[in-house]
C-alpha cells in the first residue's frame, strides 16, 4: 500500500473522544496533509463546538522516545497535553503525572516532548491551521492513523483528562470522570468548571 498523505477525521470517528458523543457536529472536523521528514505536516481544524465542546485533534501519544513541534499559522485555539503515570514501566490509562493547557494563536510555537499525550483546540471563529514536524511517511504508515503514534489510550478514556467547553463564550476546562487521578495541573489561565 503507498502512502496517502491526505486524510479526513470524521465526525464519526471523533465520537470515540467526544465530551457529549451523540450530538451533532460537522462531517469532517479536521483535515490532514502529511509531508514526512522532508515536508511539514499541515492539519486544519473546523471551528464550532459539539455538545458544547470546542473541535479538536483525536489526541495520541507517541510511540518511543519522538518529540514534535507545532506552529500554529491561522486561527487560535488550546494546546492540551499530559502525561500518564507509570507503575513497573507501564502507563495508567487513566491516571495522570501531569496535565498542562496552554492558550495558542497564530504566530505561537508549542513543543510537545516525549512521553506527553498531546491535542489541538479549535476555540475561534475560523480555521485553525497549525504544521508540525512529525515524521509520518512510508508505505507502512497512513496520514489517517500514523503508525507512530498511539491513540487506543486516548480511546479508552474518552478523550483527556479535560475537555475544553465554551461557558459563557470563552473556554474552559471540564474534567474527564473517567480519570482516577490527576497528580499535576496547569491551567494556563483558563477556568475549570464543574458541567
């Protein structure tokens, strides 16, 4: 199989993520070009909520020791990233060392190192548009599901240990139940509410 490097995400698989996943929301909530080392990765979000949570990244953790950069080009959004906690060398699906949020617009960079779990927030009015240096290329990889990245913990609790909610127009953070324990927080200045 050759490699494409467009992919849709679809509304239908964001709903393995989603704060409220039987409401409504766009066909497509983002769009994936992948460039491998010798391009930029582009991924461009759609703008809205569903169920009252902003559009986002499926969110993944990679596999061995990869960092990734982003920069973001248009729009502005959330950057949230965590890291799980480990017992005899395994990650805890559901527990958390350290959860941080940070605010991004265009212009902003974000690092995302190893071993940290990362998504995207669209939480403005239009695109979000953002590149990264991630190195998906080769026949054994698909720009839909990289095989360097792992997305099945991210499955199993529904998403992070946050989502990002429009409350009173703004965003703002609401606690996944599905997380036993979360050790570490940065808000980055955003609220957290309770529903």
């Amino acid at each position: 199989m050759a490699f494409e490097p467009f992919a849709a995400r679809t509304h239908e698989k964001m709903q393995d993520v989603l704060l409220s996943p039987d409401s409504p929301g766009p066909s497509v909530h983002y769009y994936m070009i992948r460039g491998g080392s010798t391009k930029r990765n582009v991924t461009i979000l759609e703008s809205g909520t569903v169920g009252g949570e902003y559009i986002k990244t499926y969110g993944h953790y990679h596999i061995g020791k990869l960092d990734e950069t982003y920069w973001f080009v248009g729009g502005e959004g959330v950057v949230l990233q965590q890291r799980l906690v480990e017992e005899n060398g395994v990650p805890q699906a559901d527990k958390v060392e350290e959860f941080k949020a940070a605010v991004v617009k265009a212009g902003d960079s974000a690092y995302m190192p190893p071993g940290h779990g990362h998504l995207i927030v669209n939480t403005g009015k239009t695109w979000m548009v953002m590149m990264d240096d991630s190195p998906v290329e080769g026949a054994g990889d698909s720009a839909s599901m990289p095989g360097h990245a792992d997305y099945e913990m991210v499955k199993k609790m529904r998403g992070f240990a946050y989502y990002v909610v429009e409350r009173g127009g703004k965003p703002a953070l609401l606690k996944n139940p599905l997380y036993k324990e979360v050790k570490k927080t940065d808000f980055g200045g955003l609220s957290v509410v309770d529903a």
